[in-house]
C-alpha cells in the first residue's frame, strides 16, 4: 500500500514569475517587473514576496510596485547576498520563483485625512513606494503628504525620475538629503532626521511610514515623536532573517515577535522596546 | 524702536527662546537683517569670519573644496540652524564655504560687536553661550548620525 | 472521558497489534545504544521491559529494575516531534524547463501513526506544536498530513524522573487529554496481576479498545491508579514557578544571569533538538550534479549563529543573547505567539545539556533576584 499522499499546493512552493523588464536604479540595486503567477498578484503596500533564484536559493523582497495595478509585480532589490546577486545578473524572459504575498501592511487607512510622513532611508524606500502609489492615487484621503528621504551619497537615490516628477507636484512635498555630498550634489547633506524637524506637517494628526536600517529608524522616530508625533502613529518595518515567510521556521523572532507573520510593520510604541534591547 | 522691534524678531527664532528680553535688546544692538539669494556665497574659506548668522529661512550648504573630488558638501543648514561660530574664537577665520542653495534670510550679528558684549556682560555671554552650545550639541548628534554611514553595504 | 477498563499485561501486546492490524505504524519506547527511544514497535515485548532510566543535570543512565514493569522509565532524548515535524526532509525538487523551472513537491508518508506508550508531557507537547505547525493562518501541509490522523495511547508516569517538573507547566505527570486511550500501570500486588488502568479519551479509542480483550476496573484499580497518580506529583522533585513568568523574563533582558549562564553553555543545540515543541527550522536549496535543485528543511537551532543571520552578521552573536532568546521564547515570546507556554516540563533540555544547565534554576535566579531588588528598593 502506498501512503504517499498529494499535499496539495503548499504555501511553502515557490510558482514561476517571468522577469518582463529590468531597471537598473543604481550601481546596486535594480527593479524587476514580473508577470504575476495567476496574471495578477493583489497585495497590500508594505507586503514581501519570497523570490527563489533556481539552485541559489530564496530571500525575502517587498513589493515595490502600484497596489492599484496588481497584474504587473515589481521587486526593488539589492545585490547583497548571494541570491541578490543572482536576480541582478537576470535578464528579460528569465524566471524566478514566487511564494507571496506576506506580512501586514503599513496602515494606509490610518492615515485618512491626516498628514501623511513618509521617512525613507536607502533602499527603505523601495516597501514605502506603494504608500506613495497609493496615497496619490487617493489623495483625497489624506491632508498634506510628505516624502522624506535620505541615502548614502547622490548616486545611491532611487527613483530618481519618480522623485523629481512627485517633486514638481503641488499636492505633495518631496525633500531629499544625502550622507555624503559629493562632487555635483546641489541639494541637502545631512542625515534624513534633519528632513524632520523642518517639515511642516501637523505633529497631532500626522501618521509617519519609517523604513530604513535599524539605526535610521530608531533615530527618525525618535525625531518624529520629539515633534509631537504620537507613537502609536510612527510605524516602522523590523528586519530579522526570514526563512519560510507563514510562521513555521522561527527564524524571524525578533524578542516576543514573529515578524513575517505579526509584521514586520509595528508602531514605534511597541518596537521602541526591542529596538532598546541589545541583540534580541 | 528699530533695535526694538529687532529684538521682537530675535524672539521669533526658536534658538533664542531662551534668552530674557533684556539680553535679546542688548543682542539686537549687533544684529541686522540679510537676504542672499541661491548661488551666491555667505562666505568662503579663508575669509574672515566677522557675523554669526541665525538662518530664517532658506537652505546653506556648508562646502570644502576637496581636490580632486571637487567640492563636498559636508552638511546643509537651513531655517533655524545657527551658523558661524568661528566668530567667536580667534582667528575669526571661516573654516569651510557657505553656498545658499535655496535663496536665505537670516539675521546676522556683527562679531566685534558680539564680542565686546560677551565680555562686557558676563551674564548675558553665559545664556548666549548656552544656545550656541545647545545648537553645538544638536549639529553633533546629526553630523555622529551622518558619519555613521548606515546605508552601507555589508560585504557578505 | 468515555470510560474506563483494566487490560491484563497481555492485553498491550493484543492493543498494539489492533492497532496495526487498523494499519497505523505504532511509535514507541524501546532501548537503543544505551538510551529510550523512539521506535516502530510489532510488540509489547520491544518495549523497555524492567527498565528504569537515572537523569540527573548532564548526566542519563539505563538501570535494570528489579520488577517487570513496561512504562518504569520516563521520557529519552527522543519526543514524538520526530514523527511529525521530521529531523530533515525534501519539501520539493526543481527541474529546469527551458528558462524556467517546474517545482514538483515530494510526497509525505502519511501512514497514520499511533503513538504508544506517550507520556503526559509529550502529548501536551504534541498539542503545543499543533498550535504552530497546524492552527495558523499558514499549516505546515506535511506536519498536517502526518499528524491529523495519529492514534495517541498515552501512558501516566508513576515515577517521575528526577529532572521533570511536568506538575508546574500543568501538564503532567497524568495525561488529562489529548489521548484516546490512556494507561497507568498496576503492577502486581499479592493477590492481583500485572494490570493497565485504561481511561478511554474518544470513541476511537473505544473502538480500538473493544477489539482487545478487556473488562471493568475494580473500585480499587480505580483507587491506585489516582492514588499513583498523587504520589507521582508529590514525589516530583523539581519545580518551575510559573506565576508572571512571561512578564519576568520580558521584562529582564539585561540580568546578569543571562551573561553568568552564557559562561557555562557551549551552544551545542542539545536543548533544542531534544526539546518536544521546539519548532525551528531552516531550509537550504541545494543543486544535484543532474542539475536538479531541491529544498531541504531541517531541524535548526537558535544556539547558531548562523540562526539569526542577516547580511552585515548575526543578530544575536553573543551567546547571553540566543541562550536569553531561547528560553525567553519558550517561557515567554510563547505565550504571546501561540497562546501557551512553550514548556511542557519534561526535563530533557536539563538530562541532555552537557552543561547541565537546569532552566529552572535559571528562572529561580531571575526571579529571586529581581525580588530582592524589588524588596531593597522598596526599603530605600
């Protein structure tokens, strides 16, 4: 008697994903459009994909794309490791694989007709896009939006285009700053904290999306809530290692919290204390 | 009344809060109104340094030139930054470029001026020294942040 | 409960082979390369007959005992996750087709299983994975397929071993659910046979039961099975104080006995991988030479390093801190996540750790001091 059963489609099977455009953000990162599995793939901002590069292995990624246009999937990436590496060395017509969408979302109902603040650090603002997308294209939901942004030097900005096109808005504010002003750079240095205090949103109502290293964001909240933003309303995305994404590997804990599955996008309320615990 | 009224403006600034009306009326006796538009300089490198300026309103980008990379910007201060503290110790030179990037208004507060007040009135130069040395510790909190380079890639 | 029986001593050997007979694969205690653990049994007579096993912090001996009893141990390095949550296994193989890749998921042996012979701790640990392998939003379909039909005899604990505190976490040293049929030994008093107390916990396990001979238990099989029960909790040594455990720990990341245990641990993993509801995991996709890809999961640990890796390096590269994150976690982050301590109290991290370190020493340390901390500035 054979009692080899069929499981049926796991949640743990990555499903195919053709690479139909490749844009190259800067000298190490790089956005890639798929088509969806099923023709579309419907996710909340702030949701990840794990991505599976054949034989190499399979990491977590937040959607970058427009949540209003789920037939196309777009991946902001880094090249860090080596599946990173993998995807950036991928041209149009390569397949990669696709377990998603997982994880919560930032709270863009939060922010209706309240004062949108989004802090952005380096590749921090590739999961915020979709806030973005999202606040435009109901922008009636929310009073003023603020894009804040900071990276390392000039050349590591992405969304460079988007950026200068949301700047020349007149329903939104976009400041840029860079850690390292090198040759050519006419706009802010400084740290992206400093994009903060001099923007003029409405501390009481404000609803503020921080993603960026740890240490940016244990800094911009501070910043924020020294500002008068209540910390219920800063939301932060934690990072640990992820493996399986559904809550099964354990591997995401970060003290008490399962990330992929109860985050990774908490209020600074409740991440101030892990971000106050060294090595948790 | 001009002083007066100069005085009414100081206390606008969010640096100078803290200051008493009588200090901020012996402060304005230096102090006067500058507009410099983006592109020009509020000083360069070298020059002697002879205001320190509270900025209103605009944005400065604090430059060295670094050949052959060119010119850095090592920081950028804007509305509610002071700037030019090199007034207040010898040489009196200005140690790096200040270029307005997006036109400025700021007060600036003639040195010698200054100077011969922080002597004059111990009183007013210890609360004068407390809001250079609270804005001092503020620009060294962001520039500790900045040189922490957290974007870096880690090299795996 | 559905009832109660008495099962004369031949009357295990009938239970297990019923049981195969219904086509489980029935799991259970045998002895192995010095130690009990957990095997396929065909009968009561694999079983570690007149065995007894010392524990002590560090240290796990087999002894002879000097009368015939089948359960006279308690738990080995072994627990039933082994089973269902399996050590290692291949959750799909990839082949290449053209650019792209066809995955093919490998099939679960999803014989059912009955387990035989399952203390009180183990299948309060068994629930307790359930709950995070097969409750959430996301079940492990391969856990499920091997868990959801498991036929579960479960066994009391008469002499608890001198490493257990099942009685503190509530979830022994009797099994009050999550069984089918449940035995307490009798064993032979002048006058009456070796014997089994049966408590029936379903309608399947009275099924199973009625195809085994078997009668009514006597008022005083009743009595001495409840009456070994209580003796069983009164001569249980080791105790876990549980009252605002999760808040203690939580609230104490930084005690100086999370640095003092870090000097004896040497990060070996034995504690996780003998522990009954440690759940972790990690998964490696791995290419064979017929350019074939698969992933691989298997039983991981938080005591590596290479467990909270991210890019830049680990996140707990200190041993303080993954020895502090795990038992924070089972004690503590648990009852957040899952809605239940993730200790059963079996004692086999304290029997299994080549340290010997007993976690409810640990507690006791935090907690006295924190107490006197508490009590001094309360003085000031």
């Amino acid at each position: 008697m054979s009692a080899a059963v069929d499981i049926g489609l796991a949640p743990m099977l990555p499903r195919p994903a053709r690479i139909t455009r490749v844009v190259k953000e800067t000298a190490d990162t790089f956005t890639l459009h798929l088509e969806p599995p099923d023709g579309k793939l419907a996710f909340m901002p702030g949701q990840f994909n794990m991505l599976y590069v054949f034989g190499v292995g399979e990491v977590p990624i937040s959607i970058s794309g427009d949540p209003d246009a789920p037939e196309v999937l777009v991946h902001t990436i880094r090249a860090v490791g080596a599946v990173t590496k993998a995807l950036m060395a991928m041209v149009p017509g390569d397949v990669v694989g696709v377990r998603g969408p997982y994880g919560n979302a930032w709270p863009v109902g939060e922010g209706m007709r309240r004062d949108l603040v989004v802090v952005a650090g380096g590749i921090g603002l590739a999961p915020l896009r979709p806030v973005i997308y999202h606040a435009l294209s109901h922008r009636a939901d929310f009073d003023r939006v603020y894009v804040l942004y900071g990276t390392r030097t000039p050349s590591d900005i992405l969304f460079e285009e988007e950026l200068r096109a949301w700047r020349a808005r007149f329903d939104m504010e976009v400041e840029l700053t860079v850690d390292r002003g090198l040759a050519g750079w006419s706009g802010r240095t400084g740290v992206v904290t400093t994009l903060i205090e001099r923007a003029d949103f409405a501390p009481e109502s404000a609803v503020a999306m921080v993603c960026g290293p740890e240490v940016m964001m244990r800094f911009a909240a501070r910043e924020l809530a020294q500002n008068g933003v209540e910390e219920e309303r800063i939301f932060v995305s934690l990072e640990r290692k992820m493996k399986c994404g559904v809550g099964l590997c354990g591997n995401c804990q970060l003290g008490p919290e399962l990330l992929c599955r109860d985050g990774p996008i908490y209020p600074y309320s409740r991440a101030r204390r892990l971000f106050a615990v060294r090595e948790l | 009344m001009e002083t007066h009224s100069l005085a009414r403006a100081l206390a606008q600034n969010t640096l100078l809060t803290k200051l008493s009306m009588d200090h901020l009326e012996f402060l304005s006796g230096c102090a006067k109104n500058v507009r410099i538009s983006a592109g020009e300089y509020l000083f360069r490198e070298g020059e002697d340094a002879n205001e320190l300026f509270l900025i209103r309103r605009g944005v400065i980008a604090l430059e060295v030139y670094a050949p052959p990379r060119s010119t850095m910007s090592a920081e950028t201060v804007g509305s509610g930054d002071l700037l030019g503290w090199s007034v207040l110790f010898p040489p009196h030179t200005w140690s790096i470029d200040a270029r307005v990037l997006e036109d400025a208004l700021l007060f600036s507060i003639d040195g010698a001026c200054l100077r011969k007040k922080l002597e004059a009135d111990h009183d007013f130069g210890y609360h004068l020294m407390r809001v250079v040395l609270e804005h001092v510790h503020r620009r060294l909190e962001r520039l500790r942040l900045q040189q922490l380079d957290v974007y870096r890639t880690e090299s795996i | 409960m559905n009832g109660d029986a008495v099962l004369e001593l031949t009357g295990l050997d009938a239970l297990i082979a019923a049981l195969i007979a219904r086509g489980y694969r029935v799991i259970g205690p045998r002895v192995q390369d010095g130690a009990i653990v957990l095997d396929e049994l065909q009968h009561a007579a694999d079983l570690p007959v007149g065995v007894k096993d010392e524990q002590s912090p560090g240290r796990y001996r087999l002894a002879p005992r000097s009368d015939n009893a089948h359960f006279g141990y308690v738990v080995g390095p072994h627990a039933y996750k082994r089973v269902f949550h399996v050590p290692v296994e291949t959750l799909f193989r990839v082949r290449r087709d053209g650019r792209g890749f066809e995955v093919t998921e490998t099939p679960v042996d999803a014989r059912p299983v009955a387990l035989f012979g399952a203390r009180a701790c183990d299948v309060a640990a068994t629930t307790v994975q359930d709950r995070v392998l097969a409750e959430g939003a996301h079940p492990d379909p391969r856990y499920v397929a091997r868990r959801k039909d498991a036929f579960v005899v479960a066994v009391a604990c008469n002499e608890p071993g001198a490493t257990c505190f099942c009685a503190s976490m509530n979830t022994g040293p009797r099994p009050a659910d999550g069984f089918d049929l449940s035995l307490t030994e009798l064993l032979p008093e002048p006058g009456v046979p070796h014997r089994f107390y049966v408590e029936v916990g379903t309608e399947r396990g009275r099924a199973v039961l009625d195809e085994v001979a078997h009668a009514l238990p006597s008022d005083e099989d009743r009595r001495r099975a409840r009456a070994l029960a209580d003796a069983a909790v009164a001569s249980m040594d080791k105790h876990l104080e549980t009252r605002h455990l999760r808040d203690l720990l939580i609230d104490n990341p930084e005690h100086p006995r999370w640095r003092a245990v870090a000097e004896r641990c040497i990060t070996c993993t034995s504690c996780t991988l003998v522990c009954p509801t440690c759940f972790c995991s990690s998964m490696d996709d791995v290419t064979s030479l017929e350019g074939e890809a698969e992933r691989v999961r298997r039983w991981d640990s938080c005591f590596t390093r290479s467990y909270s890796y991210m890019h830049g390096g680990p996140a707990r590269p200190s041993v303080e801190a993954r020895y502090r994150h795990w038992l924070t976690h089972k004690l503590a982050g648990w009852i957040d996540q899952f809605g239940s301590s993730g200790c059963v109290g079996c004692g086999r991290c304290i029997t299994w750790c080549p340290a010997g370190i007993d976690l409810t020493e640990e507690v006791a340390a935090i907690r006295a001091d924190v107490k006197a901390a508490r009590g001094a500035s309360k003085e000031a």
